[in-house]
C-alpha cells in the first residue's frame, strides 16, 4: 500500500507539476508541504480532500486505501471483471454500483 507522501508524489509528477505549482495552487506554505511529500506529516481530512479535487482522484486514493484513482476507474474495472467472468444474476454490477455510491458520490 503507498503511502500519502508517495501518491502525493506520484500524482504531481503524473501531471508534470512543481511543489511550488501544487503549494501555490491549494495555497499551502513550503515547509508543511514538504513534511507531507517526506511523509513526516499527513494532512488533516479537509486537505486531503482538497488535494484529491485538484488531481481529480477519490480521497481514498490519495490515502493509499484504494487502487483505483476515481469513479470512473472503479466501474471499468468492475466492467472489466464482468465481462471477463459474467454476471447472471447481476449482483456484482448491483453491489458495485452500492459501492461507487459510497466511496465516490458522498
């Protein structure tokens, strides 16, 4: 599982940002964002949240908890997955929707 500075990282690099572009996008001081990249600090849950909005990507992935970046790539993968092994009955495609609910439109 990464860690909050490694996707902090990742997803600057992924998208070809600065700290300093990132920082002075969300408003954030130098030496608070650099103990979050070194991962001697986390953010409190509202910053979190507000890194997750500018790269777009759910809260529990900037966590590390999930794999999937957002809500779009949680039903593709579901997607994938039926297609790949079926769905009768349609209860996965009925527990994923329950669960994009969940973790992506609350």
């Amino acid at each position: 599982m990464e860690s909050f500075s490694e996707r902090l990282i990742h997803l600057r690099h992924s998208n070809n940002l600065t700290r300093k572009q990132v920082r002075e996008s969300l408003d954030i001081n130098e030496s608070t964002y650099s103990r979050w990249e070194n991962g001697t600090r986390t953010p409190d849950n509202e910053t979190i949240v507000r890194f997750a909005n500018f790269f777009k990507v759910s809260p529990m992935y900037m966590l590390g908890i999930s794999h999937l970046r957002n809500g779009e790539e949680y039903l593709l993968d579901v997607l994938e997955n039926i297609e790949l092994n079926g769905d009768p009955e349609g209860l996965k495609a009925k527990f994923a929707l329950e669960e994009y609910r969940k973790e992506f439109t609350a």
